[in-house]
C-alpha cells in the first residue's frame, strides 16, 4: 500500500466527528434521534462545514441537511455522496456520521483542486436512518428517493408524539415533506462511505472495501402451537410440547443458514402459559433471514418452513407463519460500484468486495437512482451501534483519498 502525506482534512473530518459526538439527549452517552433539538443543531453545524466547504446549503422538507457546489455549468445533474446524522441509543460516533464528514472533505478537495466536474456535487445528511425514534428506518432516504408514505406521518415515539407533530415542532410542515423527493434526471448517482460494521476487513487486514449489496431481509412472527398440561402428570407419550419443537427448529435456522451462506437469527422467543411446572401449549418466535440474493435468502426460508412442518406433523404441533417485514437486497450499480473500486486501488491494488450485512440509506436511495457504497474497516472486532466504535486514522486518510478518486473515476465516466 502507498503511503500518503499528511491531510489536514482527515484531522478536520475526525474533529467534526468529536464535535458531533457532543450533540446528544443523553448525558453521559450518545443519542440523537430524528425531528429532536440534537438534530436541528447537528444540521446546522454540518450545513456550517458545508459551507466552509464552498457549498450552497438548505434543508429539505424532510429535515436532510443538504449541500451542493455546481459543475463546470450551473443546474447539471448531482452526483449525491451522504450517509446519515441520526444515531441509536448509546451509539458510537462514526456510523453515518463518518461518511457525511468525508463527503464534505471530498468536496473541499476537488473545489480546492479547481477541477471542474461535469456533474454537480452534493452532500446529503440524512435524517432518521435507524428509526431510534419512531421505529420505522430509512425515514430521510425514502423522503429524498421520493418513496415517501404520508402514513408515517401517524408513527409515534416513546412520549406518544406523532411524527406529523415532531416535524411541525422542528419547524417543517408535514403535509410537505414528500417534496423533499428527487427526480431520477436531476441525480448521476449516489455514493457512500460509512463503516464495516462486521470484523471482515480487519480480519483480513485491509482498510477499505468496494461493497456489492446490500442485504435483503425478511422478518417473521413464528408460531407452534400445543398443548399446555401439568408437567408431572403428562407423560412423554402424550405430551405436545410446543416449545421443543420451536427448539428443534431453531437448530434447523442455523444450520440451514451457515449451509446456504444466509444469516438467521430468532432474536424473541416466549413460552406460553409460561409456568415452570407447565407444558408449554404454545411458543412464538421470531426469525430474521437475510442474505446478498433474495433466491439465496427465499431458498433457506423454504427449507426452514419445510422443515418445520416436518417436525410439527411428528410431535402433533400446529405451525403458523406471519410474514411483517420484507426488504429486497439492494445491488450496487455496476460502473459505480467500479468506480469506487478505481478509488480504493489508489490505496489498495486489490480492492476488497463485500455485501452489507445491515441496511443502509443507499437501499432507500435506490429507488431514484443508482448506488455504491464504500466500506472502512472498523476496530474492537467491528463492534457498531455502541460506544467502542472505532477507525483509526490511517484508515480514514485512506478512505478520503479512495471515495475523492472514486468521484473523480465517474467524473472520467462522464466525459470529465
Ligand atoms: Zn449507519
């Protein structure tokens, strides 16, 4: 790998980080959720640094805090490079944040450099990627990729605020917040730099990767049902215990999972009635299946079902199934995805490529226009959404230098 020089950016970039870390409801750790007073001064400390940057900024109808340095003529179309400013509870400071600061050092570099692209730039900070607050994710993405549904506008948090109302008391009309949509032609493309968030790259000892997709996933609510009896007096003969059986097909989940090359979790399990000298009548569980290839993940899930069906007709279980999630995986356009692989080879001869495990507000984006995405190691084992989050500063130096050559090989793609 090529050493690089000292770059001032890299030190802005990790102190507006530090300086975002600060912004929190919480007073001894990180919190900061969409439509909160957090948030209004986190858009206006990056719209500041955008501007330092050398953009025109504003905020949308959705609460995105948005940037843009023109091209070489006014009104081109945008290459759009974002990722989110909202947080979990008790977060780390670098998901989302990171490749909302990078994108603004990208465009200090190359407005510095007096290169004038053929497209426009633009930053994005989205809003309320993780849903922390109304437990509905992607909430700025979708506004922006114009899939916004005014049904949102009833979801409401802890207190029992509605969204319609947190977005009126942070000074946005809700009936407008479906203007925040962008049109397909007004947009090139949508790139993001944002963390590993999983141990594969520092495993392997490299600092980027070129990301391929991003996960499709499916949630279901699982039922076998039995039947309760006393637990001394029901012999084995005729018992229906409902919670071995979910047992057996819990086992089944991993297997078939790590066999498919898929990720199964059941995160919830409960028995029911619930009493320690009870049979359980009834278990529930839930499942999270994804994969980079929605047959991959569709795949397991027939072999899971059927397999539980097995086991339920040999035990004298019921099996019902309730579907209440379902995301497609996201593929990442292939000249972008190129193009941020010519990036990462300014700091890597041999760029890395990784699906993405979790989502991101580039499955959001998708709908408007073509994505990639650039991931950074991250350290601790890639520990995310907690507070030992960690990248090092080589990496980061590394990661501008990729994601800058990356927006310079679309430039090249578009005649720049
Ligand atoms: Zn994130």
């Amino acid at each position: 790998m090529k050493p690089t020089l000292a770059a001032p950016g890299v030190d802005r970039a990790l102190a507006h980080l530090d300086e975002l870390a600060r912004i929190s409801s919480l007073p001894d750790a990180l919190e900061r959720v969409s439509l909160s007073p957090e948030h209004k001064l986190a858009n206006a400390l990056t719209a500041g640094w955008m501007r330092e940057a050398g953009m025109e900024t504003w905020q949308d109808q959705a609460g995105n805090q948005c940037g843009r340095l023109e091209g070489r003529e006014p009104d081109l179309p945008a290459l759009v490079l974002g990722s989110h400013l909202d947080t979990v509870k008790d977060a780390g400071r670098y998901d989302g944040m990171l490749g909302v600061m990078l994108a603004i050092e990208v465009v200090d570099r190359i407005r510095r450099s007096g290169r004038s692209l053929p497209f426009a730039l633009e930053v994005v900070g989205f809003t309320d990627e993780e849903g922390t607050r109304f437990g509905t994710a992607l909430l700025g993405s979708r506004a922006f990729a114009g899939t916004w549904d005014d049904a949102w506008l009833g979801l409401t948090d802890r207190k029992g605020t509605t969204l319609a109302d947190a977005a009126r008391a942070f000074g946005l009309d809700p009936a407008a917040i479906r203007e925040a949509g962008r049109r397909p032609e007004e947009l090139v493309g949508y790139l993001e730099a944002h963390i590993e968030q999983g141990p594969y790259l520092e495993d392997a000892g490299r600092p980027l990767a070129a990301v391929s997709s991003i996960a499709g996933a499916r949630r279901f609510a699982l039922t076998v049902t039995g039947r309760a009896g006393h637990a001394g007096g029901t012999p084995y003969d005729r018992r229906r215990d409902a919670l071995v059986g979910a047992a057996e097909i819990v086992v089944e989940i991993e297997r078939v999972a790590k066999e498919t090359g898929t990720i199964g979790t059941v995160g919830r399990i409960r028995a029911f009635p619930g009493g320690v000298n009870v049979v359980p009548g009834t278990a529930r569980f839930s499942l999270d299946l994804r994969a980079e290839f929605d047959e991959q993940r569709d795949g397991a899930w027939g072999r899971i079902d059927a397999f539980a069906r097995e086991v339920c007709a040999r035990r004298g279980l019921g099996w019902s199934v309730e579907e209440f999630y379902r995301a497609d995986a996201v593929h990442c356009d292939p000249a972008l995805q190129a193009a941020i692989e010519e990036g990462i080879r300014t700091v890597d001869p041999d760029p890395p490529v990784l699906w993405s495990r979790a989502g991101h507000d580039g499955m959001a984006v998708a709908a408007v226009t073509g994505i990639a995405m650039l991931f950074l190691r991250c350290g601790n084992g890639g520990i995310s959404h907690h507070p030992d989050e960690t990248v090092t500063t080589e990496d980061v130096r590394a990661a501008l230098d990729a994601f800058e050559a990356a927006v310079l090989a679309v430039a090249d793609r578009h005649g720049g």
